[in-house]
C-alpha cells in the first residue's frame, strides 16, 4: 500500500470512518501498517513518536481530492481544536485492510491518543532491536512527561491486545520502511 491508500483503508476501517487528530491519524497509520499490512510507507521518530511525511502529504492531497474531508472541532474534556478527518461518503477504496488489521484497529481505537503515541514510540523502538524493557525505558527517557506508569501500561496494553508487543523476528520482513 501506498500512503493514499493506506490513510484510505485506516479510515475505512475506523469506527465512524473518522479520526480525530492528526496525531491519531499517524499512530493508527503506523501500528496498522505495522501489523503486517504490505505498506511502502516511510515511518521516522519526530516529536510525537513514528511520523510519516508521506501520510501528512497524503492526508493533505486526498482532502484536496475530496475523498477526505478535513475540519477543527472541539475535542476531549480540554476542549482543544483538532482536526476531524472523516471519509468522504464517495471516496473510492482501492484496498481494504485484511480482517486481523482491523480488528487490530478496532481495539486500538479503544485507547487515547497519548497512549497511541507512547505505544507506538515503544513499537519503534523494538523494530531497531530494543527488548521491550529497553524500548519502555528509552521511551520514557524521550517522553517524561508523557510517561506516568498508568500511559505505560495502557501502551503496552495497547501493544499486547494488537500483537505488536514482540521484537521482530530475525529475517522477518518489516511491513513498513522504519527510519
């Protein structure tokens, strides 16, 4: 899948076929390719764990197209302004994610986007290597302040109900480029 189709298929599969944030859109976007979905996509470490530029390009050009609509709303207790993303009711899909993807997005949508973003950093981390413990340390010594052992074990939670709570295989083939 290339960046298009896989914003389209995450949001296909998505309760509601919305998202709320961009954030969101990049964790779901990673953990889903993650998950074993066949993605070219590239994923590096930014400032809210694994980023695509390729999915904010695509997000910003299917909104364009019209296949994705894009508005602020008011979101969570705070109230803060976040975009909305929501599939267009015409919006053509050229691949749907396989089941066990979206079951994984399904349970996944059960957790906040903090705790998204904490397991997704954690995830990133055991793709270079890292055991989970080093990857939850190496976490935390990123993220302080986003690291209460609370966001911990629902991140890992998160992981563990995905399948993603294990280091790669050697030799296995990453379903998503890692930089």
């Amino acid at each position: 899948m290339n960046a298009e189709t896989l914003v389209l298929a995450v949001l296909d599969a998505v309760p509601g076929r919305e998202i709320h944030g961009r954030k969101r859109l990049q964790k779901l976007s990673y953990l889903t390719a993650e998950s074993g979905v066949s993605s070219s996509v590239r994923f590096f470490l930014h400032d809210f764990g694994p980023f695509s530029s390729e999915v904010a390009a695509a997000t910003d050009y299917l909104s364009f197209l019209g296949d994705v609509t894009e508005r602020d709303v008011q979101f969570g207790p705070a109230k803060k302004y976040v975009k909305l993303y929501r599939l267009a009711e015409a919006a053509s899909i050229p691949e749907q994610l396989p089941r066990h993807a979206i079951s994984i997005l399904e349970k996944l949508n059960e957790y906040s986007t903090i705790e998204l973003e904490i397991a997704s950093t954690i995830r990133y981390f055991m793709n270079k290597g890292m055991s989970a413990e080093d990857a939850i340390a190496e976490t935390r010594q990123l993220k302080p302040s986003k690291s209460a052992q609370a966001i911990i074990n629902r991140a890992r939670e998160a992981l563990l109900k995905a399948g993603l709570y294990e280091r790669r295989r050697e030799g296995q083939v990453p379903s998503s480029q890692s930089y």
